[in-house]
C-alpha cells in the first residue's frame, strides 16, 4: 500500500470514528441534555464535514498521479 492509498484510508477512518463519537455524544445529550455533550457532538460533525471535504480535495489531486 502507498504512501496516498494509505493516507486516503486513513482519513476515511478517522471520518468513520468522528461520525461514530459524534452520534454517541449526541445520544448521551439526548439523555441527560449536558450542554458538553451537545457542543462535542456538534464539533465532532464539524470536523467529520471537513475531513470528507479535504479527503475529496486530496482524492481528485492524486487521482491522475502514479500508482495509487
């Protein structure tokens, strides 16, 4: 595995664990109406947005590029 398919599945993984923390911080608000836990899930889904984003941008940069 390269150097680009690993960082590509790298930030898939790390995407999968934001949504996963995010839903799980979001059902704790959910129960108990901490407001950490609503401004953690928040957060979480945040990033998970931006993540997804910056691993499309690196995606289609790399696409044309070598082995992959």
């Amino acid at each position: 595995m390269g150097l680009k398919a690993f960082h590509i599945a790298f930030v898939l993984v790390a995407g999968i664990f934001l949504l996963g923390f995010g839903i799980w911080a979001w059902q704790m608000f959910t129960n108990w109406g901490d407001g950490t836990m609503l401004a953690m899930s928040v957060f979480s889904f945040g990033l998970f947005a931006v993540l997804i984003a910056y691993g499309l941008w690196f995606y289609r940069k790399v696409k044309g590029w070598g082995y992959l």
